[in-house]
C-alpha cells in the first residue's frame, strides 16, 4: 500500500474519464505526498464509463487503495449525443496496450456518494479532467452540498488557439458544452487549465524511462508502455513533437503549485451550437475584466515548464515522499 507522510493537504475529489492521462493523474495524486485523494468519480469520456470504471479499480488494486470510493458518474452527456471515443490515443481499453484482468473485486458507490464524501472532509477541492456532465449534475441535483466545495480546478478549453478535436475546440468541452456552463454558472470558485498551457506540459520517454528506472511501486511497470502509446500517437497528431502533453496532471499540478502558474480572471463561456460546438469564449481586452458582470473563471495562461518537469519526475518516482 502506498503510504505517506502527511503534511498539509488538499483533500482532492477526482472526476475523471480514464484514459491515459487521466491514470497518470490518478498515480500523480496516489503519490504525492500532499493530495489525499478521498474519492474518484468515473464518466464517459476517453473510453465508456464501464471502462473508466475498470481502469480506475485496477490501479486502485495495484496501489492496494481500494479504500477510496470509485463512484459511477454519467454515462452520456447532457446534449444526449454519444461521445466518440479514441482508441487511436488512449487504446481499446482506455490504458494504451494494457487490458486490465478480469475479475477485478469491485465496490461501485452511487452517485449520492459524491455528497457524503464532500459533508464528511473540510476544505474539499474538486479536480475534473474530464467531461463535465457529472459535475454539472452534481450541482444540479445539491447545488447546497455543492456550494460548500472549496474550489474547483478544470481541464479543459482552448482561448485563441487551435482545438484538438475540431479547429475551434478542446474534447473536454466539446464533450459537453451545456455540462461545462452549468459547472460555469453554479460554481463559486473555478480554474481552467485549457490547451493552452496544458499543450505545453510535455513528459518525454527520457522522463519516463529515468522515473521507471528510480521507483519500484506496483504501477511503475506500467508508465513506459502507456506513455510509448501516447507517444506514438501524438507524434503522429503534432510531427516534431518532443514528448506528450500530460493535460491532466498538469491540473493537479497547478492547483498545488499556484506560485508557478499566471493566470487571469474572466467570464468563460463554451458555445454549444453545432457549428461551433466546444469553442471556448472569454474577452481579453485590457480592461475586460473590469466591465463584465456576473462570475468571472480563473484561466491559467503561462506556467513554469521547468518546475513541471522537475515536481513530475520528483513525485511519480516517489522521491517526493523520502
């Protein structure tokens, strides 16, 4: 079992639709040793929920954490189309060539579950890396419970640059645009991580290959071929590339480390027309921000890349905790 030393926490309630990225998150936060994951939450997204769900109890058993509550999140967004997936990115299985075994022994939560985890923690901050339709619904259905949230960090979007699964928009939003206003309206406290940082947050094989190299915990074994996958992938989506963009644990990472990310603060809000479905829109002129009415988003737009880099390594082959 991974154990830690116990500082300072965020008590961090993951969404997630995992997905290789998704499961590097999930291993960052199993390690490092200022997140206490007390919950995950399984939807739709890189593969079906049946799958992110299976996923996320293999690396649970592998980590022998069984004890965090696996909850069962949407199956399909609120527009009511269904998602395509990619397994030219993240694998059949969601996991790039790992298939998790069968068999796995398995407590699945209802989703009122998301509700006693967030009563029974202080200071609980919501991290999704995913589509947001379960999180539009959990406000939907308690927006009380909801409102006692700390903060809420989300990845997703892309402002100004190009998207990654049309010209104009990021999959997270593209997803679930009408999941990603309701999250926008009802929220208190929201941060995007969107394409244009998350591009940037690139791990290369030389990364993977020294953390596998300098850890021995039960899921070491499965970063190179996963990330190889990932790999191969991106270099076929962006030619030159240096390494994968590690989208989702960036997020975890910028909401630990605030003292390396800028950000600024604007009124975010994702068109959900067919034509221009998932684009993300906030106004950046100079004295926009002073003008808008109503709830304004953190967007983070610039981070420190060497300090990624060096926290990535230094928690995902456990030197962190020493």
């Amino acid at each position: 079992m991974i154990r830690k030393e116990v500082h300072a926490v965020k008590n961090i309630l993951l969404f997630g639709d995992p997905g290789i990225d998704d499961t590097l998150a999930i291993i960052y936060a199993l390690l490092h040793p200022e997140i206490n994951l007390i919950g995950i939450v399984c939807g739709y997204g890189n593969v079906s929920r049946k799958q992110t769900i299976q996923n996320t109890f293999y690396l649970l058993s592998l980590a022998e954490r069984l004890d965090i509550p696996i909850i069962g999140g949407a199956t399909r967004s609120l527009t009511g189309d269904v998602d395509d997936y990619y397994p030219e990115i993240h694998g059949p299985d969601g996991l790039g060539p790992i298939h998790p075994p069968e068999g796995l022994p398995s407590t699945l939560n209802n989703f009122s579950t998301i509700y006693e985890v967030i009563s029974r923690y202080h200071d609980v901050t919501i991290v999704d890396v995913g589509r947001q339709t379960s999180l539009a619904a959990a406000y939907i259905l308690d927006s009380t419970i909801m409102n006692s949230v700390k903060e809420v960090f989300m990845m997703g979007g892309a402002f100004l640059v190009p998207g990654n699964v049309t010209p104009t928009a990021e999959a997270n939003f593209h997803g679930d645009p009408v999941a990603v206003n309701a999250v926008l309206a009802n929220a208190p406290h929201v941060t995007i991580t969107p394409l244009n940082v998350t591009n940037f947050a690139i791990i290369a094989p030389q990364d993977i290959r020294y953390i596998t190299e300098h850890s021995s915990f039960a899921f070491t074994h499965l970063l190179e071929p996963i990330h190889n996958y990932y790999f191969k992938a991106y270099q076929k989506l962006v030619p030159g590339i240096k390494g994968t963009p590690m989208h989702d644990v960036f997020t975890l990472w910028a909401l630990m480390n605030p003292d390396k990310v800028r950000s600024v603060r604007r009124k975010v809000f994702v068109e959900t027309n067919l034509s221009d479905k998932g684009l993300s829109i906030a106004d950046f002129r100079p004295l926009s921000s002073h003008e808008q009415t109503g709830k304004q988003q953190n967007i983070i737009l610039q981070f420190d890349y060497s300090a990624f880099v060096a926290d990535f390594i230094r928690v995902m082959s456990g030197a962190s905790s020493i």
